[in-house]
C-alpha cells in the first residue's frame, strides 16, 4: 500500500473513531502532505495531515503518529493545529514544535497537543508554509520524550487546497 494511501486510511480511521465523519474525500497529496474533506453536521471541513518522516525516543510500542491542520468555516476556525501523538501525553507537559529555530508550546490533554490559541495557530501554519522540517517534542505519561521529524515539503500546497476546499465564509 502506498504511502498516501495509508495515510488516508489512517486519518480516515482517525476521524471515523473520533467524530460522526461521513464520507472523507481526499483533495490531493502534495509531497508526503494529504488534503482531505467531509461533512460534518452537514458543514463542510477540510484538513491536511503527514505521518513523520523520523521518530525518536524509548519506546516500545506506539500507536500512529500524525500531524494536522484543520479548517472548520462553519465555527470560523482556520488552520486549527493539532499533533496525534500515538501515546498518552504526561499529564499537564507540553509538546514542542521547532522550526527554522522558532519553538512554540503546545498543550497536551490525552493523546493530543494543540496551540493555545489562534493567534499561535496562524504563527504555526506561516512558518511552517516558509519550512523544510519541523520537530515536534513530548512526553509520554510514562515519562519518555520522543522527538517526530516532519518533512513540509507540499505542505503550502495542502494548505492552499484546503483552504480552496473550505472557502473562508
């Protein structure tokens, strides 16, 4: 199965578990950058996803790892930053991401870290548009820091397509 492939049918497993996801229909991979949308309560979303290209730490067993940026137009929420980390965050850590030596925190509640608002969404998602790489940084419950390597190649591509699939109303 191709890369593409299994990331769609990750992300798509993702949602199908996480929220009433109906159908996802995959807008276009750009570089290792999937673009999706669904129908959620009958509004539209649209968001883009990368599994990393490099994981580190130690650990025995982790689940699938995925970063994400989400457009919801219908709650006038844009590139909404949000990191599945494959384990159970430590409870009140952070996750780190790095970048073109910028860092920015994010907070961690279960198996998922966002930014803390969305002035700090948007600072991501520019900086990340100028990027070749980023880190993202944290700490499993049972204490072991694990550093995700993310390539950005397409990934102002995958923006641009989901910001075209979910038009900004």
């Amino acid at each position: 199965m191709s890369l593409p492939l299994r990331l769609a049918v990750t992300v798509f497993a993702f949602l199908a578990t996480a929220a009433s996801a109906q159908e996802v229909k995959v807008l276009g991979t750009f570089g290792k950058w999937i673009a999706q949308t669904y129908r959620e309560n009958g509004q539209p979303v649209c968001f883009m996803s990368v599994k990393p290209d490099k994981s580190e730490g130690n650990y025995k067993a982790r689940g699938d790892v995925l970063f994400m940026v989400t457009h919801r137009p219908a709650e006038r929420a844009f590139d909404v930053i949000s990191v599945a980390a494959g384990y159970q965050y430590q409870p009140d850590s952070d996750a780190v991401i790095t970048s073109t030596g910028k860092r920015f925190s994010l907070f961690t509640n279960g198996e998922r870290a966002w930014a803390r608002d969305a002035q700090t969404d948007k600072a991501i998602v520019q900086l990340l548009t100028k990027s070749k790489t980023m880190t993202v940084k944290g700490t499993s419950s049972r204490g072991n820091i694990t550093t995700d390597t993310f390539s950005l190649n397409g990934f102002a591509a995958a923006h641009k397509s989901i910001s075209d699939g979910c038009k900004k109303l």
